[in-house]
C-alpha cells in the first residue's frame, strides 16, 4: 500500500514510522519546513522513546520519506491519512476543523488517482460527511472516498501503543475503504488480541471522544475520592487497588494526582460537550468532569502555597513540567497553573524536567530552569513534584532535605511515602493520604 499522512506530529509522525515498520510505503507530509528539515536530517520533532530509531530504520529501508510538498506526497497514493491538529476554537471549546477541512481540500486537488481519504484526527461526529462535501466540490471528477480511522495511542508509549492496540477502530461508508483499511492493518490482524472494529463512520468518529471523556471521568473521579481520603482519614492509594481490582472497573487510570492535562483529554472533553449542546443532547457527568479537572488544578497551586505558609518571597522548586512523564508536550499539563499560582502568591519558581523545559520556556515566564533537581532544591522553601518522571521516582531524599532552606516535600504523584521523607528529615504532604494515614 502507498499511503501519505498529511501532518507529521506526534500522531502522524509515529502512525507514518509505524506503518512502514508493517511494510507500507509511506510519505509524510507538513507544511512545516522546520520539521521537515529536521527529519531529513534524522531529528525529531517530538521526544518519543524509540521513534528515532524507527524512523531511521524506516527511511534506510526506503520505505519512508518525508516532503513539505503535499502535492509530492499524495502521488500514487491508495491511502491518504489526515492527521493534522484540531485545537479547541479560542472561546467556545469547539473543535477548530479549519486545518482538517484545509489539508481535505488540498489533497482532493492535489490527488492523481483515486484514494480512501481517512481521518486519523480527532474530529466531532459528522466531520467525515464535511469532509466528504469538501472533496466532492474541490475534485468532483475523482472517487474520494472518506473514512474515519481515530488515533488511540498515548504519547511516551506511542510506538509499542500503535503496533499492539488494544483495538483499532475504522468507520466506513462503503466496500472499498474497508477493503483498504483492511490492508492497511492486516499486519495487526495476526495479533489476536488488537482486533479490528469496523463501524459506521459518525460511530468511529463518537467512540474516540467517549473513550477519553470516560478516561477523563475516571481520573476525575479518584481525584475526588483523594479529596474525600484526606478528609476522612484514609488512603487513596488503598481504595485505587481496592476498588481497580475489581475487573468490572479495572486498575488503570485510577492514580490520583494534580488532574488531567496533556493534548487530547482537555480539548476533547471541551469539544464533546459541543456536540451535546448541538445536538441538545446534555452530558452532565462530562460538564462536571471538566469544570472540577479545571478547579482542582488551581487548588493544587493552593494546596503547595498553604504547606508553605505564606508563599510571598520564597523559592519552589518544581519537579517535573510535561503534562505526564516520556514527553516532551506542555499541552494544558497541570504544571501551568500551579506554577502560575504560586507565581501569583509572590514565589520564585525553579523547576527541571528531562525533555519538557524548550516547550516550558514558550508558556512559562520568570521560571529559572535547572539542570537537575538537586540544582532546584538548592535553598528552596518547598520541592513539589509534578510529573513522576523515572528521574525522580528514586531521589536522593537526605541530598533534597540538605539542599533546601526548609525541608519540604509536596508530593502530587504519590512517588514517595511518609516514612520514606520522614526518614531523611522531609516534612511531607501527598495527595488522597488524611492525616489518620499520614
Ligand atoms: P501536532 O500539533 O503534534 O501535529 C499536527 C501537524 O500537522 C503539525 O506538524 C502541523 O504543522 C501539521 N499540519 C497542519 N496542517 C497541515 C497541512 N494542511 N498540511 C500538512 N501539515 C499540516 O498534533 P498531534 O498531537 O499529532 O494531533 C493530531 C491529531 O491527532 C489531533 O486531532 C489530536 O487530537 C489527535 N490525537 C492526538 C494524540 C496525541 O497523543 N497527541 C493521540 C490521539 C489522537
């Protein structure tokens, strides 16, 4: 199969790397030079463990190859995959499809042969018959059939999360996109356990937004009882295994922290709400996911400024930026409000992050970036970690205690135990531990 992804990000980049390693020809296309170049030169544009490689392979292979040319990439192509971004629209929380509807039209003029157009994007249910219109009017000539292929994969666990997921699902409206798409994942079909989900394309297109409202929801949810814990006196940790072990609800997506941030929970939460009132069909349980996500993470901001006393004039050390750990996207990560809280409580902020701090310096001012976290420790009135990257799940904890003007450590992973920071002379404040369990 001759297949062109049209937007190299973290989606297109790993779907393009990932389908060549199954032995698809493959020619990923942005519009953005800086990108291109990089990858010709064999860099990255993104930290994802592993795609280097992949990518390097790949392209020595002779089976992929990138191009800022979307003319040049469609060419011969039996599959062209749209996996451009679809940010909230600025006030309303929409999906903003302009770049969808955009790279849609251009490659319907651009094709030279038939093709299945397929968005791999995120796009609110009915995008696919949009799409279709756009086509049709730029290209009325050309069959252009329009598909809907939704991306599952996490970043930091990308590539192994595309070659071995737990299902793909492929929304179709006639024989030959699902002839093709089923070619297309062949490979995946001799993994018993990655099955292939045919559908119509507005329930494709519906099943990757209720998948993250729920995965949001169920976040949300232990957050709450991590409230509830600290108030009554137990355990968050305990009631997550409690209850995860349970196979009706499952362990996953049940750790209790500062709230859910990153590229894809907030804007789609925000944009399924959308589509409800549009089609006056009201998601409470979603509404209230978003607004107590929003509210808890400016109450952690409120909840370091508190385990300090009086914020004013002192030094936090923040550990950890991205949004979670084996990324380097600063996307709505819950880093940015509490960072601009205690900046707003009168606090100098120092913070590290292994991959995140180029994207932090883009949305962050006044922050002094630190190699290391003891280098951030260093005379700091409070250490919070923020993100559980592996480089701070086995610190030092006596060289933090030393480092610091006053000894103390907000843990909003739950990365560390009472005993643990008590032992190296750390005052310690977790999430979802009351003070019985302390
Ligand atoms: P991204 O911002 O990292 O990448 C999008 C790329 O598209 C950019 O490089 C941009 O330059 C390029 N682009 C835009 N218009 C173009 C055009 N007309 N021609 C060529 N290139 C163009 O976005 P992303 O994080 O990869 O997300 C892409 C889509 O996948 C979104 O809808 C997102 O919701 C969805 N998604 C993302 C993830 C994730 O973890 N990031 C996971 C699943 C689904």
């Amino acid at each position: 199969m001759r297949i062109a992804m049209i937007g190299t990000g973290y989606v297109g980049l790993v779907s393009g790397a990932c389908f060549s390693d199954f032995g698809h020809e493959v020619v990923c296309v942005d519009k953005d030079q800086g990108k291109i170049d990089a990858l010709h030169r064999g860099v990255m544009p993104i930290f994802e463990p592993g795609l280097d490689a992949l990518v390097a392979s790949n392209v020595k292979a002779g089976r992929l190859s990138f191009t800022s040319s979307l003319a040049e990439g469609v060419k011969g192509a039996d599959a062209v995959f749209i996996a451009v971004g679809t940010p909230s629209r600025r006030g309303d929380g929409h999906a903003d499809l302009s770049y969808v509807h955009a790279a849609a039209e251009e490659v319907a003029r651009e094709l030279d042969k038939d093709a299945v157009l397929v968005t791999k994007s995120t796009v609110p249910v009915g995008t696919g018959d949009e799409v279709e219109r756009i086509v049709r009017d730029a290209a009325p000539d050309r069959r252009i059939t329009v598909a809907s292929n939704p991306e599952f994969l996490r970043e930091g666990a990308a590539i192994g999360d595309f070659k071995h997921p737990d299902r793909v699902v492929c929304g179709v409206e006639d024989d030959h996109a699902r002839e093709v798409l089923a070619a297309i994942y062949r490979p995946l079909s001799l993994n018993q356990s990655s099955p292939v989900l045919f559908t119509r394309r507005r329930t494709a297109e519906l099943i990757k937004y209720a998948a993250n409202a729920f995965l949001a929801t169920k976040i949300t949810f232990i957050n709450e009882i991590a409230d509830l814990c600290e108030a009554t006196g137990a355990d968050v940790q305990e009631v997550s295994r409690g209850i995860g072990l349970d196979n009706r609800i499952g362990r996953k997506f049940l750790h209790a922290g500062p709230g859910y941030g990153g590229s894809c929970f907030p804007k789609d939460t925000l944009a399924l709400l959308q589509t409800a009132e549009q089609f006056d069909t009201p998601l409470r349980i979603v509404q209230a996911v978003v607004q107590v996500n929003d509210h808890r993470k400016r109450a952690m901001g409120r909840k370091v400024a508190k385990a300090m006393g009086d914020a004013r004039g002192k030094t936090v050390a923040v550990l950890g930026l991205t949004f979670k750990p084996n990324t380097d996207d600063m996307r709505d990560a819950p880093s940015i409000a509490i960072i601009q809280h205690l900046q707003d409580c009168g606090a100098s902020i120092r913070a590290c992050d292994p991959e995140g701090v180029e994207q932090a310096r883009k949305m962050l001012t006044n922050v002094d970036y630190m190699d290391d976290p003891y280098a951030a420790a260093e005379g700091a009135d409070a250490v919070v970690i923020v993100t559980e990257w592996d480089a701070y799940r086995a610190l030092d904890l006596r060289r933090i205690a030393k480092a610091t003007a006053n000894p103390l450590l907000v843990d909003l992973r739950n990365v560390y135990s009472h005993g643990d920071a008590k032992a190296a002379g750390l005052d310690y404040i977790a999430i979802g531990k009351g003070e019985a369990v302390a």
